[in-house]
C-alpha cells in the first residue's frame, strides 16, 4: 500500500467533490440518474448527512456529460427573513446563473414583476425564457428543502408551482424537457401541508441506504495498511457504523490517520474515543443533528427551539424509540438469527409489539428521518451500534419530560392507595366493626401490597436486565461472527478467485469507462470544430462585408465560447468588437456602443489597456461616440489612445505574397500573426499588389501562417521589436496541384 494515502482521502462533512477517491456509488446513484435521464420527477427525502448534496454533485456531472443542462439551487443564502418577492427573485436570480441566463430572466422579472405574483413570474421567466433559450433538456435540482417551512410564509404555493409543471407536460410538450428532483429533511406529507390543496403526488422517491461491506470496499485503499489488514479494519468499522456515510468516513478518517492501529480492539477504542464517550457525544455534529428532535427545548440554542416537538409529542417518540431499541436492537450480517428469535419469542411472552413501519403514521416517518432508526422485513431497528450504544435508555430518560416522570410516579402512589382502601373494605364487610383483628389485618393486607409491587418491580427490572443480557450477548454473537468471517476470508484459493474475478470486472468496467470517455471526447471535438468553423466564417463575411451574414454567426460564436471555455477566452473581446462595427454600420449606435463597452472591458481585462486590439477598439469607439455627438468623451478617448502609441511599445511587419510558379502577386492572401507568448492571434489581407502591413504589434516572437484559396499554406516566425518596423522575406506560396516532375 502506498504511503501517499492520507486522512485527505476521506471526506467527513460536506459534499464529496467530484473525482474524489472516497465517494462511494450506491445503487441510489443508478437509480436517480436513470430516473431523471427518463425525464421523471423524484425526491430524495431523508435524514442529514447520508450523501444527499454529494450525489446531487455526482449526478449533475453524469448529466452534463449527456447534454443535459443542470442548474443546483439552494434556498438557505436567500435567508428566512425574506419577503416573498425576494425569496422568487432570489430563486429565480440562481437559475439564471446556474444556466448562464442571468440578463435575460433578470429583464424578465423586471418587465412582469408589477403585473404577475411573484410565483406566476418564477414560472413565466422558466417556461418563457428558459425552455425557449435552452432546447436541450433541463434538471434543477433544489437542495434543503426544509429550510422552506422556516420561510414566514406558506412554501405550499412553491411546490404546487412544481407539480403543475409535470402536469402541464400534457398540453404543452416544452414542459416534458424540465424535470425537478428535490432534497431535504422532510417527508412528501411535508411539501403541501394546507388540506385544501392537493397533495404533492408527483414523482419517485429515491431512497439513500447505508453502505454496505460490498459498496464500501473502495474505503479501504485510504487506510494505508496492506490490503488484507485495511479490509479487516474496514470491516469492523462498518460493524459500528452499519454503513453510515458521515460515521464511516469519520471513523476510516481517524483511522487511517494513526498508522499503529492494526486490531479489531484498537478499533473499539477508537470507536469509543470518537463517539462513545460522554465528551465526543457533546462535540460529534452528526450525533447532534440525530437527538434534535428528541431533546429538550433547554439544552438547544434560541435558532432551534422553534422546530422541537411539544412535550406530549416528544413523550411519544421517546417512548417509541424506547420500543423499538429494547425489542428490535440492531440488525444486520453481524446479527445472529437464533438470537432474533429468541428476542422476538420474550418480546411476545412479555406483551411487547414489535414496531411495524408505516409511512402514514407521523411519529414513525420522523423516527425515520431523524436517521436513529431503518427499516428491515417492514420492522423497525436501530440504525446501527453507535446509535445504540449512545441512545441508550438512560437516555431516554433524561430526555423523558419531568411531568411525564411525575405522573409514573403518580400513578405507583395511587396504585398502592387503593389496594390499601379495597383491603379496609373488605375487612369491615366481613367483620361489622373495626377491631384490633381487623387492623392487623388490614395492615398485613398492605404490607402484602407492598410486597406484590416490590415483587413486580423486581420482575420488570429482572426482565430490563435480562434484555440488556440477551443484547449483550447479541453483540458478543456478532463478535465471534466477524472473527470467523475474518478467518474464512483468509482463505487463500478463496481470496485469489475473489480478486481475479473483481480484478476482471474493474477491468471491464474501466474499459467501459475509456470507451464512454472517448465517445464523449469526440463528440466534443467534432462540436468544437463545427463551431470554430463558424467563427471562422463570421470572419471571412465580415471581412467581405457581408454584415447581415456574419451577424448571426458572430452571436453562435459568441454563445459557444461563453458555454465551452467560460466568460474569458481570448476571441470574445475581437467578436463583441466586430459586432459593434456590424450594429454601427446598421445605424443601431446605442447597441453598438453597449457591444463595444463590453469588448473594451474584457480586451483590457485579458489583454491590458496598451495591447494593440484594445487600443483599435478605443479607436473604433472613440469614432462611434463622435456620431452620437459626445465629443467630450470621444476626445478623452483618443487622448488616451495617443500617449499609448507615442509610448513606442508596439511594432509592425510588412512582406509580399507571390504565385511560387507565375512569380505574380496573389490578391487578398490571408496573413495569421500569432504571439507565441501571450497565443493572442491577429490578421490582415494582401492587397492586389500583394503587399500586406500590420502595425500595434506586441513585440516578441511571432509565428507567421500564410494561406490563399488553391495555394499551399506556408509558416514561418518573425521577431518584432518595439518602435521598429520589420520587413518579411517574401513568401512565395505553391499552387496546390504543383506536383515535382521527374528528372
């Protein structure tokens, strides 16, 4: 094993980056990328940190890579002081940068804001400005959807926009390309609350489970150990967490960061030290977001008392975790089944019910989402050891609220009292008259009370006792279970066969992935080229002056770029520029000015305010504003383009072009001068003499790139030095059908 693993390979709280050794793939990650690739709505509903954001990480990339546009949108920046129209603006302003259409809904809003509600113009600007822009399928993701029911007004409108989104797929086929998934701490009952208005009964829920020994397997490669040392600690850490994502990675993490650690009992105390011990259940943020809903209201700060159960209601849940933990325990490989049956046969004999789960029962779907509990066989069950071992009965009961504590007390005193006051009864019956008999009697009547209750206190506590045991002794079980999965899986024949055969399958599966990979990549060049092209085409219309032809291939450029390579490539400030000359011609001054705002802003950004196309632009600006009859700011402009040329940092280059076999000059050759430095290229044409010059040339070296229709392209590199003019050999270009004769 490599000494280059480190705690970094895992990643405890947070999303999983992309890329990252440790992200694991469940088979919810098949399932919602399946899903959403066949355009159905889903949710992912469940408790925190199970790996929510990061497959929504994973997933977005898978999709991207499909064609698919993705925009991720989380409602927590926005705040929960918002009035309604921010929190709309607010949302609305994510998916505009999320899909690069932040102008375009931005005017949207504005032009519809006073006239629609701001739900009507949420769904307008979508339906009216992003399905009409993008036509490739579109998924939005919402992430911490809970975080709206602590909106101060009613989020129900917001989802009933949602589904009315799906429904409108019927009449409206635009509809069928946006597909919604949304995530967060709730439960589906929890999208729509007003019983007046239809449930939110569109699309499929995505369940998130535990991972398994199977799934987890790639975890061990982080713990730098060989590698049958690593699976054996790997093993037994999912024994504690049962495949926990944030407990197991927090527990491979600590791990792996203390090289000493090489048996199953060092891991123990690892466990212990991270999660068992009174001080790691005060500071371990997971084992605090499990217990908020059981707490008290007290032992919360200010921000979340608001979301805490009512007494009564916390009485209950207590009460049914207490069920579910005394009756059902932990389940999984570890478990032994003879020592399920014979939990399962005292449960009965004792008059205990084991909890079935139910989604329509309240107090079970928050059992569930607040990831204390699973479900297993359609019974409930501890999510795994940890959990059991830290929200243990004692705690409970210290979470139990005081007046219910009061009234179990209350309800023993009274039960004393009246078989005390049903024994003097009786006595007098029989006997008429209080006599010394009699109340020796009576006295014996409620001392054999008393003891009857001891004796039932005794008994329940035997039985409380008893079950710790048979747990114990389940968990004991579970030991000797691993030990000898351990030693089977030293089997060497075995233990070969297994890694052939899962050698052969990451094979395939590598191979598969290289295939795909390809396949991508090549459609990506042949987009690429295909839009390359098209600039190329803007420039040779425009060059020719046909305007109208290089205009819409000059905004397909544009928007190609802008998607591929991102707001900064070099070519955008030369395509807003050539756009302005194009819109000046037209006569649109004032859209031609605002292209040539932009071109000036990024060739000064990327270029610097001295480069020689950022001073043709000034130029070219400077002209403009003198037709809008700004003579003031045209004149400060060309001002600031005379001290840049008078500097004397910039050079030029003249040659000729001529026919290699007639000797005559070829007309309108193109010249491409490109800096090998800074890779900014520049052009210009022969004239029919063909001559060519260039000035406002950034001095260093240059590479030289002749071309001519029929002609064979030529190269060669040139030095150009500040406030020097340079003359280029002439270039002399073959004919292409000049073929050598033989001698």
């Amino acid at each position: 094993m490599s000494s280059n693993f480190t705690s970094n390979f895992y990643v405890a709280g947070g999303p999983v980056e992309r890329g990252a050794p440790s992200y694991i793939t469940r088979m919810a990650d098949k399932e919602l990328y399946s899903n959403l690739v066949a355009r159905e709505y889903c949710h992912v509903l469940t408790s925190r940190q199970v790996g929510k954001t990061s497959i929504v990480v994973h997933t977005s990339e898978q999709l991207k890579k499909e064609g698919i546009a993705v925009a991720y949108l989380d409602p927590t920046p926005i705040g929960i002081n918002a009035t309604v129209e921010e929190w709309y603006h607010g949302m609305l302003n994510q998916i505009g940068q999320e899909l690069d259409l932040e102008d375009q809904v931005e005017d949207y809003w504005t032009a519809h804001r006073d006239e629609t509600s701001p739900l009507q113009c949420w769904m307008g600007a979508i339906h009216r400005v992003i399905l009409k822009q993008i036509k490739e399928p579109i998924v939005i993701f919402i992430d911490e959807i809970d975080f709206l029911l602590s909106l101060p007004f009613s989020a129900d409108e917001f989802f009933a926009g949602v589904r009315s989104f799906y429904n409108r797929r019927t009449d409206n086929a635009d509809f069928k390309r946006l597909t919604f998934c949304l995530l967060g701490v709730l439960t589906p009952s929890d999208l729509i609350r007003d019983p007046g208005m239809t449930p939110f009964n569109v699309g499929r829920r995505v369940e998130l489970s535990d991972f398994t020994e199977a799934e987890a397997a790639p975890l061990a490669d982080g713990l730098g150990r060989d590698s049958q040392i690593s699976l054996k600690l790997l093993n037994r850490i999912i024994y504690w967490t049962g495949g926990q994502p944030y407990l197991t990675q927090r527990f491979c993490q600590a791990v792996a960061e203390d090289r000493a650690i090489s048996s199953l009992a060092e891991v123990d105390k690892v466990c212990n030290d991270l999660f068992l011990s009174p001080q790691a259940q005060k500071r371990d943020d997971n084992l605090a977001f499990v217990s908020r809903p059981f707490v008290r209201k007290q032992t919360l700060s200010q921000a979340d008392r608001a979301s805490i159960l009512s007494d009564s209601d916390r009485v209950s849940l207590l009460t049914l975790y207490a069920q579910v933990r005394k009756y059902r325990g932990v389940k999984d490989k570890y478990s032994s089944p003879l020592l399920n049956f014979i939990l399962g046969t005292y449960a009965w004999a004792s008059g205990q019910l084991k909890v079935k789960d139910n989604d329509a029962s309240p107090l079970i779907s928050l059992l569930k989402l607040s990831g204390i509990s699973k479900t297993s066989d359609g019974y409930l069950y501890v999510r795994n050891r940890v959990y059991y071992r830290v929200f243990d009965k004692e705690w409970v009961k210290a979470n139990m609220p005081d007046a219910e504590l009061q009234r179990q007390r209350r309800a023993y005193r009274m039960g004393q009292m009246r078989a005390a006051a049903v024994a003097a009864v009786i006595i007098a019956l029989l006997t008429g008259s209080v006599t010394v008999a009699a109340l020796r009697e009576r006295n014996r009547a409620i001392e054999a009370t008393h003891r009857a209750d001891q004796n039932a206190e005794k008994v329940n506590t035997t039985n409380i006792r008893m079950q710790d045991v048979l747990n114990q002794l389940q968990v004991a079980l579970g030991d000797a279970t691993d030990q000898r999965d351990i030693a089977t899986q030293k089997s060497k024949q075995a233990q070969q066969e297994q890694k052939k055969a899962e050698a052969q399958r990451l094979i395939a599966e590598q191979r598969s992935r290289e295939a795909q990979a390809q396949r991508y990549k090549a459609e990506e060049l042949r987009n690429v080229a295909e839009q390359q092209s098209a600039g190329d085409r803007a420039d040779l219309f425009f060059a020719q002056g046909a305007y109208e032809k290089a205009e819409p291939l000059y905004i397909e450029y544009l928007d190609f770029l802008r998607k591929v390579y991102g707001p900064d490539h070099p070519n955008i400030p030369k395509v807003f520029s050539n756009l302005a000359a194009i819109y000046e011609t037209q006569g649109s001054y004032l859209k031609a000015e605002s292209f040539y705002q932009q071109a000036l802003w990024k060739s000064r950004g990327q270029l610097g305010p001295q480069h020689p196309d950022t001073v043709r632009i000034m130029e070219n600006y400077a002209s403009l504003l003198r037709k809008l009859q700004r003579d003031d700011n045209a004149r400060d402009l060309e001002a600031l383009v005379t001290r840049i040329k008078s500097s004397g940092l910039t050079g030029a280059l003249s040659g000729v072009i001529i026919n290699k076999r007639t000797n005559k000059p070829i007309d309108r050759a193109g010249v491409q001068l490109t800096n090998l430095e800074s890779k900014v290229p520049t052009a210009t044409r022969t004239n029919a003499d063909g001559n060519f010059f260039k000035d406002k040339l950034l001095p260093g070296y240059y590479m030289i790139r002749i071309f001519a229709a029929g002609f064979k392209v030529e190269e060669f590199r040139q030095t150009i030095t500040a406030g020097e003019y340079s003359i280029s050999p002439p270039v002399a270009l073959d004919p292409e059908d000049n073929k050598e004769k033989p001698d």
